[in-house]
C-alpha cells in the first residue's frame, strides 16, 4: 500500500490485542531494513515504488527514524 500522508491522529490500541504500538516514519527501504521480511520483501518494495509513482509523490529521501508522540506529533 502506498499513499500520501496528510495528518496523524493519535494512537489507538490494537482491537487484537489491546496494546498502543509505537508508530514511527520510515522510507520504505528502512521498513524492510527493520522488519528483516526476506525474499518477499523486493516485490513489496517494487509495488510501494510503483504505486508512489502513479499517485505522483516524491521518493521518501532517507532520513533518521522519526518517532510520532501519542498526541500525533513528529518528534
């Protein structure tokens, strides 16, 4: 899935599981890079860069992890 971020609301916990996950931003290499997700993971990231391109945004350029605060704001 792939789109354009336009705000952030705060946490909610996880109707599965009832805990409230941290939330961070990330380009999608850094996603793969975190989540170790294998083989899998070069057709997932194909299809994020393709779909960024047919809705026109920019290439996420790489940046320190940020974290997002309970109350939706980017530290």
């Amino acid at each position: 899935m792939a789109a354009a971020l336009t705000s952030v609301c705060p946490s909610r916990p996880d109707p599965a599981t009832g805990q409230t996950y941290v939330r961070a931003l990330a380009t999608p290499e850094q996603v793969l890079e975190l989540f170790n997700w294998g083989p899998s993971a070069a057709d997932q990231l194909t299809a994020v860069h393709r779909e960024r391109a047919r809705l026109r945004l920019p290439r996420a350029p790489r940046q320190p992890l940020t974290l997002i605060t309970d109350n939706g704001n980017i530290i």
